[in-house]
C-alpha cells in the first residue's frame, strides 16, 4: 500500500510540475514575440505594450477569485478548467491574428496562468507535506523558469523550419494552416498539443482534496481591513509591484532593444538572448539560497539589487558585447528579490498568512505596467531611452533593504538559516 501511495505522489509531482512548465512556456512565448507583432501588426511601441499589459493585467484581477473558488471547488476542477481557459486563448490567437484578438487572447491566457498557481501551490503542500515544501517549490520554480528559457528557443526553431519552408511533421500541415507573414505564431501550436495533454491527464489522475483549516475570523473583509491597518503591507505590496515591473518590462523589450540599436536579430540572437535572461534567473535563485544561508536576507537584497543597478548602467551605456551579457546579468541579480520581499512580508503581521500571500500575488500588476511604460515613453524619447524607467523600480526594491523590519532569527535553530529565510524559499508560511 505504501508503495503504491509513493507511485501515486510521484505521478502528482511531475503533473504539478508541467503546470508550471506550461505557464513558463506561456508567459515568456509572449515577450519573444513583440519584435515579431510590431512588424505584423504595424504598431508602435506603446500599442505593442498592451500585449504584456492584457496579459498580466487578468493575472492581477483573476487571483484572488480564484483563491477563493480554490477552497470552495474540488481540486481536479479547477486546473481541468484552467487548461480549457488557456486553449481557448491560444486557438483565438493563432486563427484571427490581428492586434485586437491577440490582446483578448493573452488576457485569456494570463487568466489561465493565473488559476493554475494560485490552485497549484495548496496542491504542491498537501501531496509533498509541509516539511518539503521548501524543496518541492523551489522544483516548481525551476520548472517554469525552464519553461521560461526553452520557449524562446523553440520559438525560434520552429519559425525558422516554417521560413525555411520544411516538409517533415508536423511543419508540412503547419505550412498549410499559418498564413504567410505569421510564421512567428506557429509555437502556439505545439503548445496546444501540450495543454490537449494535460487535460487528459488531470482527467486521470486523482487530485488529493484541500485541507482546510478552521479559522476563529471567518469574516474576510475584517481580515483584510486589519492587514490594510499594518503600513509595512502596503510598502511590500508597492515593492512587489515595482519588482514585477522591471522583471517583465526587461522581459518584454530586451529583444527589441537589441534588434533596434545593437542589431542584432530578434528571431535569433534577441530569442537566445532572453533565454539566457531566464536561464540566469534560475541559477541566480539557488545562489541567493545559499547567500541566505550565510547572510543577513536584507544585505542580501541590497547587495544584489546594488549588483542589478550597475549591471543595467553597462546594459545601456556598454558596446554591443557588453550589453549582451550585462542585460540578461540582471536576471541573475533580480532571482532573490521577490522570494527575500515576500519573506520580510510575512514577518510584518503575526497571523493571516495565506492571506496575505494570495493578495500579494495581485501585485502582479506591476508586470502589466512596466511594459507599457517603457513602451509609451519609447515612442516619445526612443526605446533607449525610455528603458532608464527601470532604475526606478530597482530603487524601490533597494529601499526595501533600509525600512524593512529585519527578520527574527529563531535561536532554537543550529545554523543562521532563519525560518522567516526558509519561507522565502517556499517553507510552509502558516506554521
């Protein structure tokens, strides 16, 4: 019986993880692609920044409905109806290809990408327990960060063999279908096969219930109105913005920079290159855990967000070689940001925690508007010159580092590893 139980797990692991996967492929597909809809569409840089904006801007509003629904709903119907949603956004993408049903395509699919890891994470802790959370999250992370970095990749292979005409499966019937020009969105079809995929397989595979927990408040907007009392949840809420702001509005226009003013190809080198923007991400993410081990999590913060600013000072003001190297630098520097922040928020309120989270996880609409700042400002000052906004949100990060309350170490532990650093790594927040 045990044994089957661990096959059982283990088979709910790598679903969980190709959840995660899936939303990496999703959500850096859309930055690979702007180049690609601003010569399609024939738009101008702001009117390209509403791709990023629809996007992020559902992820923003669908989290907290979809928390709630989460507690309400069986666990299998909510990622069975995630997938739906988001095949439904990708089959309006790839049939109408104009500017208006792409925006309402990608709102659609960020409104996917949204239930699946707000639904995810509970599931996450009620099949791996609460004392591995930290490893089991930090897999998560990895799988969508390698999502992240393999989508620009197959993005450009597979609109490389339709440009280059190839004849073998499944380009042969892809060739038939995408209309000349639009080469750039036959991905998206692939990623169809894939979400086909999960559906089957969250069809199949049973789905553990939520354990749900007995709270003495069950009154949510006092709840809510005791957490918007604390300043400091209001102060991490605007610098989660601010993160999520810099992190996509790189993301969304780092290709394009370099195919404006370095040259450089957006299909080829600019997808290569924020590839490796994600790729850096990663690795920087298991560096910062064990900086944390060592050090203080707010010297970490300041030291790496200092490391961010001077790394994107040699992005704009360095050659060509240089900034193909600084630029997708910083996503190393910004890995620890979000998980140190998230951290010191948990440690501004005693109880409440999943609450907290869940409403934390709505400031990602920072990742809606920096694109469409950086994109506006591109079309008064040039793109350049408009990419210097992102020293603003880093600045915010940095003060983090100064105001932020410091983490109470817990003395019964036997190394400088605190319990508030092991909740940025993804550790059980409610205990």
């Amino acid at each position: 019986m045990r044994h089957l139980r661990f096959i059982s797990n283990i088979k709910l692991i790598v679903f969980l993880n190709l959840m995660f996967f899936q939303v990496g492929l999703l959500e850096s597909m859309m930055s690979t692609l702007i180049p690609e809809m601003i010569k399609s569409f024939q738009i101008n840089y702001g009117l390209a920044s509403v791709m990023p904006f629809a996007y992020y801007m559902a992820f923003t509003l669908v989290c907290i409905p979809a928390g709630i629904a989460g507690g309400k709903y069986s666990p299998g119907k909510l990622p069975f109806l995630a997938f739906l949603i988001a095949l439904a956004g990708v089959f309006i993408f790839v049939t109408f290809l104009t500017f208006q049903t792409s925006a309402i395509s990608l709102f659609i699919m960020g409104s996917a990408a949204a239930i699946i890891q707000v639904t995810a994470i509970p599931l996450v802790r009620n099949v791996c327990g609460a004392e591995n959370l930290a490893f089991h999250t930090t897999l998560n992370q990895l799988m969508f960060g390698m999502g992240a970095f393999l989508s620009p990749v197959i993005y450009s292979w597979v609109t490389s063999c339709m440009i280059n005409g190839e004849r073998f499966f499944p380009f042969n019937i892809l060739l038939h279908v995408i209309p000349k020009g639009f080469e750039w969105t036959s991905a998206y079809w692939l990623f169809i096969l894939l979400l086909l995929s999960l559906m089957v397989t969250v069809v199949l595979v049973r789905l553990p219930n939520h354990r749900k927990e007995k709270s003495p408040d069950h009154n949510e907007k006092n709840v809510y109105k005791e957490l918007f009392r604390n300043k400091y949840v209001i102060f991490y809420f605007f610098s989660f913005v601010a993160y999520a702001s810099c992190e996509q509005g790189i993301a969304a226009w780092m290709s394009r920079y370099f195919q404006d003013y370095h040259g450089l190809d957006p299909l080829t080198e600019g997808a290569s290159k924020l590839s490796l923007y994600w790729l850096l991400l990663i690795v920087g993410c298991f560096a910062g855990m064990l900086l944390l081990k060592f050090f203080e999590s707010r010297k970490v913060l300041a030291v790496l967000t200092v490391c961010a600013i001077i790394s994107l000072l040699l992005a704009l003001y360095g050659g060509t070689h240089v900034a193909t190297i600084a630029f997708p630098m910083v996503g190393a520097f910004e890995s620890v940001m979000w998980p140190i922040i998230m951290s010191l928020t948990l440690n501004s309120v005693s109880k409440h925690h999943e609450v907290l989270s869940g409403f934390m996880f709505t400031a990602s609409i920072g990742g809606a508007l920096g694109p469409v700042i950086i994109g506006n400002m591109g079309d008064w000052f040039g793109l350049e010159t408009s990419l210097h906004y992102l020293f603003l949100p880093l600045l915010v990060v940095l003060s983090v580092a100064f105001w932020a309350k410091p983490l109470v170490i817990n003395k019964t532990a036997t190394h400088n590893y605190t319990k508030n650093d092991r909740i940025a790594a993804g550790a059980d927040s409610g205990k």
